[in-house]
C-alpha cells in the first residue's frame, strides 16, 4: 500500500534546531536527568543560557523525541543503491515474445533512485535507515552488529529468512551502515535465495518470518508475556476473529482493565454480536478513548514488536462491512471506503539498537493489481484486432460490470482465439511471469505519533474499524498441553482405594500416575523446543496432527494400558469405593482421547 513521505514535524524549531547539535538521544538524556543531574544542567546552560536550557528541557519533556527522522544529509559509498519496486505494477510490451504467446506481460519494474533528491528515514538512534517513498524499499542500511542480533533471533523461532550485509554503505551522523537484504534459508534452488520469499500473501510470508511455516494462525501477544503465559490463537477469517470482537467488547466495557482479564475475555465462548461492537470499537477508536488501554494492552499504535515477531491489522467490519466508523465524516456519517481488505500482516526482521524504531519484511495478495494488468492487456489486444475483418472479437469486450472472473473468462477465451493455443495457459503464464513472490519489500516503522504500523495502516483507507496486534508463533499446543497435565495427573492423584486394596493398588496407581506425568512433561519439552524454533527448519507441523500424536504417546503407554484393563475388572469385583476410585481413574484416561483436545 501506498505510504505517504513522513516529515519530522514534532518539535518546535528550538527543540528541532537543538536536536540536530546534540542528537535525539543527548537531548532525551538531557531533558530526563537535568533535575538531578547538576553537571549536564550546568553545561547546558553555559552553551546555551537559562532560558534557551529551559526551552530544551520543556521541549524534551512534552514531546516523545524518540522518532525516526527524514534526512537528506547522508554519505553513500560507490557501491550503495537504493531499489525500490511500484506499488501497482506496469504493462510491458516483449519484443521477442514466441509466435503463440501474447507480447505483453505484467511487470513490477525496479528502480534505483538517484542520490539526488533522495530521502531517508533514518532511527531515533541513527543504527538503521531505508528509503522515504511511497514505493517499495528492496533494501535497508544497518550497523553490522544489527544483522547478527536479528538473525539470532530468527534462527531461534525458526524463521525461513535471515538478514545479510551486501556490498553498499552510507553514513550517516558518523555512522557508517550496510546494505540489508533478506535470504530465503529454506530453498534447495540457489537461484531463489536471494530472490524468492517464498509466498507474496501477507499472512504466509509474515509466517515465514514469524517461524509458522506459512501456516495461518498465531498466538496473540498482549505487551510482551514469558513463554509460561497462555495466548489467544487468532485465525483471520471473511469478517475478522470474533477473538478481536471480544477484545474490543472488553475495552469498550471496562473502565480498569488488565491482560490477564484481557486474554480471559478473547477466549469467552459466549455469544457476541461481532458487527454491533466492531461499530462501537470503530467510534471510540476514532476518537481517541480508547488509547489509554491501547497502551496498557500493548495493541494499535502501542504494538512494540520484537525481532521474530509479527503485526497484524485486521478489519471490523461492522452491518454494513464497507462503513469505517473510526473516520467520523460528522457525528453520524462514517466514511465508506470503496475496498477493504480483511487484514494485513508484516514479520519484524530487526530493530534499532537503541530506539524502539523496527524494520519490517512484507509482501501482499499481488492478484487483483495483477488482474488490472491483465484488464489492460485485453484492452490493448482487441484495439489491435479492431478492423472490420476481426470485429467478431469485439463481443469479447469488457463490461464495466465484469466481476474478476467474467474478466477472466473473456480473456482467456480471447487468448486462445489469438495465439491458437489454451487461453488459461496465457493467463496463468501472465500471473506466472509479474513474480508476486519476489515483490517483498522492507518498511520500517517507529513508536511516535504517526509513525507506527496501526497508523500507517490506517490512513491506508484499506481497513474499516482497524485494529492491530503484535503475534508470534502459535504456542496452542503448549498451552493445551500445560492445561491437560494440571487437570489430569491431580484427578489421579486424588483417587483413594479401600485399606484393603490398598497395598495392591497404590503401586500400579503411582506408576501409571508417573508415566503420565513423565510423557505430559515430554511433549511439553518436544512442544517448547518447536515454539522456540529449536526443531528443524524443515519440521512442517500442524496443531491438530501434534496433538493427536501427543496424546497417542501419552494413552498408549504401556504403564497404564495395563491398569485400564486391571480398573474395568476392579469396576466388576471391588467395593464401592474401589469402584468409584477405579472410575475416576479411567475417566482420567478417557479425556487423553476427548474431543476437547482438538477444538
């Protein structure tokens, strides 16, 4: 999506003058420890005197000087470059097209933009850097210790991409930053590794980066909770995760909220009306009452993502979905946006050093922009065959009310007339040849005002009611594992047999209540190892296939298969509260095949 220029327009022209001499950083440390730090406040002063010290210091306090800035002031060495790719691709003619092929493709061309009126968007703490346009960066510079924090942490959720410096410097502020690129770890085909991103959907890439493999759903991370805390999963689905609903619901009914009471609410099984409270969501939101819980919850425009994780802006679409109610036209007219998407996702590939400015590696659904190629294609095609000889391609035409597939039928049946060969081969081959998945491209984003990903993707005009989330790899397994030992070993625990069964049952009890214990204990090592990327790169899992594996090992173990059988026959012989005790054993055992494990 388009992302307009960013200026640096947060500060007076005393405080911005002031900062550009001593730097963002010196200029925070000033205005936080003046009061008590009597030696940089008697240095100030004496460079600049009292009242221009006290203009600094009032400028430092009510203003959050910690932002990425705009630049023009920079020193790129021979080797640097500076590509960008259009956000909507182009129609090209091919001059050497084959005879039974249609000359013209669908391209995203990249460009190298000339140092001269160049921009940059440069951290708070000046450790990275990427270009300020609306098109899409396909590098960004960075101190070389940033590519080896950042690949750390990739390899430790098992992310598919890692960050490599290529030849190409700038400078600036008297540091000197390499040119990033992204590599694709999991291809056997050398030619894509450095080109290929696997996916160009949103949620699969951002997957890739996150260490879920492409797969769709994530755990929610609410500020930034130890692996111990148990996550909400979201699944993105046609109107949003009623998860979402139910967190907006909680905001919007709460005057004290918490993320325990928060992460409770997302997981409430009641019914909602999702479209009544995405409504309501969007109105606060566009006013702004909902920031000091934003803040406190660590979502919209507070989501602070770290290296390894995600961000995901989803839609709440309310009764009528194209309504966005955050975008008050008056006090009862929201703004209708012509299309929306449902959500967008973008993984952190790494972050500034000593600011909370992120760098992001993205791509999106390039198929509707390849379409409009397409459209034209056709266009051009039949304005080619329009004499007289060839008028009967004219009932091939486009109508203004062609949905995507009319489009498409029209085109290939054109094709096929033209070039005597399949026309979904021509249209495959155009969608083929546009490359979505080479069209990642790097963002980066800040914590100040205007600057962060909610924002940006707001003022996009794609989403309705948007709120945004930080994820990471779904953890659901783990969770549900923790849960299932802390039910079910205590309920065997609890049983007690008659004193005269007792010398006889106890043993077999306690073993069949170790081995339990023993392989709970196991999976959940085997699952914390897969969250926290210490299994294979190339183990693809799915949530319901290791459950289902893990609660195999744990019903099939021979400790306890033996004492099932023993337990039906206590069932038949023993005392009544032998019996009951038996029961409550095997009822233990029953729940390790229950149907709740997999909803």
């Amino acid at each position: 999506m388009p992302v307009p220029r960013s200026n640096d327009t947060g500060r007076s022209n005393a405080g911005r003058d002031v900062a550009a001499a001593f730097g963002n950083q010196a200029l925070q440390r000033l205005a936080q420890t003046a009061p008590t730090n009597a030696l940089a406040l008697q240095a100030a002063r004496a460079g600049l005197g009292n009242r221009a010290t006290q203009r600094l210091l009032n400028v430092g306090a009510a203003v959050p000087v910690q932002r990425y800035y705009d630049t023009d002031t920079f020193l790129p060495d021979a080797d640097a470059q500076f590509v960008t790719q259009p956000v909507k691709p182009e129609v090209v003619t091919k001059d050497n097209a084959p005879e039974k092929e249609l000359p013209y493709a669908v391209q995203y061309p990249p460009q190298n933009t000339p140092r001269s009126g160049l921009h940059l968007l440069v951290a708070d703490d000046s450790s990275m850097a990427i270009q300020n346009v609306s098109a899409e960066p396909k590098e960004f510079y960075a101190l070389p210790q940033i590519v080896t924090t950042s690949n750390a942490k990739l390899d430790d959720v098992g992310s598919s991409f890692r960050l490599y410096a290529t030849s190409g410097t700038v400078t600036v502020r008297n540091h000197t930053l390499s040119r990033i690129r992204p590599v694709n770890i999991v291809t056997d085909d050398d030619a894509k590794r450095l080109t290929s991103m696997i996916e160009n959907i949103c949620i699969k890439i951002s997957g890739h980066v996150i260490g879920t493999k492409g797969g769709y759903s994530r755990s929610v991370v609410l500020g930034q909770p130890d692996d111990s805390q148990s996550l909400a999963e979201i699944s993105p689905g046609p109107t949003g995760d009623p998860k979402l609903a139910r967190l907006a619901r909680y905001m919007l009914t709460h005057d004290q909220i918490s993320k325990a009471e928060a992460e409770e609410a997302m997981l409430a099984k009641d019914p909602i009306d999702v479209e009544a409270w995405h409504e309501q969501y969007g109105r606060a939101s566009g006013k702004g009452e909902l920031n000091a819980k934003a803040q406190a919850l660590g979502i919209n425009q507070f989501a602070a993502p770290a290296v390894g994780q995600g961000l995901g802006t989803f839609g709440m679409p309310a009764q009528k979905p194209t309504l966005d109610y955050s975008k008050m036209l008056d006090e009862n007219t929201p703004t209708e946006r012509e299309s929306t998407w449902g959500y967008h996702f973008a993984g952190v590939v790494a972050q500034a050093i000593d600011a909370p400015d992120y760098v992001t590696l993205e791509n999106y659904n390039r198929g509707d922009d390849i379409l409009q190629g397409v459209r034209k294609i056709h266009v051009q095609v039949l304005s080619n065959y329009a004499s007289a000889a060839y008028a009967w391609y004219m009932g091939l035409s486009l109508a203004e009310k062609d949905d995507d597939d009319a489009v498409r039928k029209k085109f290939e049946a054109l094709a096929a007339e033209i070039t005597g060969r399949s026309g979904v081969h021509e249209y495959f081959r155009i969608q083929a040849e546009a490359k979505p998945d080479e069209k990642w491209f790097f963002r980066m984003y800040g914590n100040a005002p205007g600057q962060s990903f909610h924002e940006r993707q707001a003022a996009s005009g794609e989403f309705v009611n948007p709120i945004t989330v930080t994820v990471r790899k779904n953890d659901l397994w783990l969770n549900r594992l923790r849960e299932e030992r802390a039910r079910i070993v205590p309920q065997i625990d609890a049983t007690k047999f008659t004193a005269g069964e007792q010398a006889n049952w106890a043993p077999r009890v306690m073993a069949a209540r170790q081995a339990v214990a023993d392989n709970f204990d196991e999976e959940i090592r085997q699952a914390g190892r897969y969250v926290s990327g210490q299994v294979s790169n190339t183990r693809v899992v799915e949530l319901k296939v290791d459950m289902m594996v893990a609660r195999g090992r744990l019903f099939n173990n021979d400790h306890y298969k033996t004492l099932r059988q023993d337990l039906r026959t206590l069932l038949q012989t023993g005392v009544d509260q032998d019996r009951q005790a038996a029961l409550a054993i095997l009822n233990a055992f029953a729940d390790l095949n229950s149907p709740r494990w997999f909803e």
